[in-house]
C-alpha cells in the first residue's frame, strides 16, 4: 500500500558528502516519525538519524555534527545529507517510516521500510 523508495547512496573518499533521499508514495495520510537506520556487516541495524512530524531531531553520538536530517512534507520525503563521511560509517541504509494510511475504510498507523541503499566510504 505504501513505497519508500532510496536513492543517493554510493562510493565516496573519507571526507567527502553523500545525500540520501528517501520517498514515500501510496495511501498516505500523514507521516509521523520518519528516520534513517544503518547496518554494517556482523553488526545490528542502528537508527542513525530521526525526525518527527513537528521536526525535532535526533542523531547517534557518531554522527552528531556530521549528518542532517531533513523532511519534506509536501513531498513526503525525508533525506540524510551526510558530511566529512569516515570509513566506519560504511553500511547499507535504510529508510523508516511510520506512516498513517487508508486502510479500506479505516485509517491506520503502520512502519515501513526502504530497500536498503549501500553507502561505502573508503579511506
């Protein structure tokens, strides 16, 4: 019933910048939370950055100063702008949502979850 669609990722140098997008399409009626998770190989899915439908931020202490999240309402999208990126931020992203979408004739609260973009920082 409802998409997030990624895009964005890639290879970079340490130091160098990566924006993530991240587009919701569907029966949406509002989006709540929406936030970018991040999981390396041999490691558990980290959430690395959330932002709520009134726009309060949160960030891992790792890359705190470093990545910015940021929503569009009108288009239902969030991005993760991504700076002074460092090797160990290597990890495949993934985009989350809790959306509120039409379900028959009721309107539900439900999570949903990108396919997952690979971002590699090499030294």
């Amino acid at each position: 019933q409802v998409q997030l669609v990624e895009s964005g990722g890639g290879s970079v140098q340490a130091g160098g910048s990566l924006k993530l997008s991240c587009a919701a399409s569907g029966s949406i009626v509002s989006i709540n939370f929406m936030g970018w998770y991040r999981q390396a190989p041999g490691n558990q899915r980290e959430l690395v950055a959330s932002i709520t439908s009134g726009g309060t931020t949160n960030y891992v202490d790792s890359v705190k100063g470093r990545f910015t999240i940021s929503r569009d309402n009108a288009k239902n999208t969030v991005s993760l702008q991504m700076s002074s990126l460092k090797p160990e931020d290597t990890a495949i992203y993934y985009c989350n949502a809790n959306i509120v979408v039409t379900d028959r004739f009721a309107r539900v609260r439900r999570n949903y979850w990108g396919q997952g973009t690979q971002v590699t920082v090499s030294s």
